[in-house]
C-alpha cells in the first residue's frame, strides 16, 4: 500500500514539474480551456442570481384590492372583515384614497395638477400579503376576491413573475446542456494533447513496454497532466469570472439605484468553487483516458 502511494506521489510530481517547465503551451492551453469553461459558468451566476430575484419576490408579494370609487365605510368594512376571515391572508394594509392622492401628488411633482381636479379620482385600496405566494395561489385568491362586495378590480403582476420562473427552468436546461458539450470539448482538447505528447515520446514508451512496464503503469502520469490540465482550467475560469463580476456589478448596481432596488450578480458559493473544480478535473481525467487508451493502443 506504502508502496503504490509512493508511486503515485512521485508520478504527481513528476507530472507537475512538466508542467511547469513548459510554462508557454502549458498557459496558452489552459487559458484555452478556462476561457470555454467561462461561459457555462458564468451562465450558471447569473441563473443563480435570478433565482435569489424569484426568491425575493416570492417572499413579499403584494396583492392591491381596489375598492369601487362610490364604496362608503360600510363597504370598505365589510371587505375588511372578510379579510379578517380569510386564513391565507398573513397581513394587510388599507390605504384611504386621500392619502393615495397626497402619496400620488408627492412622487409625481404635480399638486398643482391634481389640486385642481373636481374630485378625488383614486379608490380606497387594501395591500395584501398572503402565506403562500405561489402564482397559482395569488391568482386563486384574486379570483375569489374579485366575487367580494364593492371590489372593483385586483392587480398584481404574476404574469412577469411566471415569465421569469420558466425562464429560470429553461436556464437551468440549457446550462446544462452547454455544460456537457463545453466539458466534451475540454476533454477532446487534453486528449489531443496527450495524444501528441505520446507520439513525442513513443520510443521511450516502447522502451518502457520491454523492459516490462505495464499500460496502467504508462498512462499514470498522463492521466495526471489531464487532470491537473483540467483543475488549472477551472482556477482560470472562476479567476476570469470574479474579475468579469468586479467590473459588471460597478454597472449593475448604477443602474438598479435609478429605479430605488440594489440587484447583483452573486459570485460562486464555496460548494459551486467545489463542483467547478471537481468537474473541469475530471473532463480532464476523461480526456487523459481517451487520449491515451487511442495512442498507447497503436504503440
């Protein structure tokens, strides 16, 4: 046992300072490889953000309950009452026509425009907050509304909330779909390249197959320069990506301030650092197999 991790920590090192004195093709090879990695990735953050947006959404949605303009307080108590019943409302906020024109009056800059109006134009109006804020249940509950005494109308934007679900969904298949092509891809270019590694080194391998050094024994370290080729490519692509992410959210953040909201691009978590590295090693190791299995098959 001893002797077979000897064995494998010499061929890792081994391995490594190959790398390391062929710094050039070694860069240039992985910078290829990180840079396609890039863009899976970063797919996946900026998935991942939208679906912290959905949460936040999910988490305070607000359902308006507009009451009929001629509604008097017998009308507006009554839906207050109901809402009272109600088991799936978790809070909720009336707000008096009056305070909804002065409100109306003070973000808009036009008192003097609304000052002149014969009569209040605006209905009184009830916030409401449910426990569960599935689109399905909100649009139930709307429905239900809608059949209430004096309401006049209830608006809440699910639509573009269900738009952004499915758009979440379709994401989430695409990048992984692009994810399998791109870690193909990665495989392929290792494989090449060990393939041609092989071929520069054929003598020495059938050398090594005389004197009795088994194919296992001969692929060992190739299987490491793929992997280690594979683990420095997805150094480079999170690299790349937290730089990309410095420089887009300075924008980000200027423009999601014009409209009072912060959003940004979340960077990875230590568990996706995890299952980027981990994947990018093994397309390479499956690369190393391939490329090798082909080679030292025709030595």
């Amino acid at each position: 046992m001893l002797n077979w991790i000897s064995q494998h920590w010499h061929t890792f090192w081994q391995t490594l300072g190959r790398l390391v004195r062929a710094p050039i093709s070694t860069l240039l090879a992985i910078l290829v490889m990180g840079t396609t990695l890039c863009l899976p990735a970063g797919l996946y953050l900026m998935l991942h953000s939208l679906n912290r947006l959905q949460g936040v959404i999910h988490e305070n949605p607000q359902v308006t309950i507009f009451m009929k303009i001629l509604s008097n307080s017998s009308d507006i108590q009554q839906v207050n009452g109901l809402l009272n019943q109600d088991t799936e409302v978790k809070d909720y906020k009336f707000i008096p026509k009056n305070e909804a024109l002065k409100s109306l009056a003070q973000r808009s800059g036009i008192t003097d425009l609304l000052a002149g109006l014969p009569s209040n134009p605006l209905p009184d109006a009830f916030v409401v907050r449910l426990k569960n804020s599935t689109p399905e249940n909100i649009a139930y509950f709307k429905n239900s509304v809608l059949n209430w005494p004096s309401v006049d109308s209830v608006q809440y934007d699910a639509i573009w909330a269900q738009r952004l679900a499915a758009l979440i969904s379709l994401g989430r298949n695409f990048i992984i779909l692009i994810s399998v092509l791109l870690a193909f891809t990665v495989s392929v270019i290792i494989g090449n390249t060990i393939r041609l590694q092989i071929a520069s080194r054929q003598a020495e391998i059938e050398v090594s197959i005389l004197i009795g050094a088994t194919r296992r024994f001969i692929r060992r370290p190739f299987l490491y320069f793929g992997a280690l080729q594979g683990l420095a490519s997805g150094l480079i692509a999170w690299g790349i990506l937290q730089l990309c992410l410095m420089a887009i959210n300075v924008k980000i953040s200027a423009f999601s301030n014009l409209y009072g909201s912060i959003f940004i691009l979340h960077s990875f978590s230590p568990s996706a650092i995890a299952v980027l590295l981990a994947g990018s090693s093994v397309a390479g190791w499956l690369g190393a197999i391939f490329g090798t299995s082909y080679a030292i098959k025709n030595i």
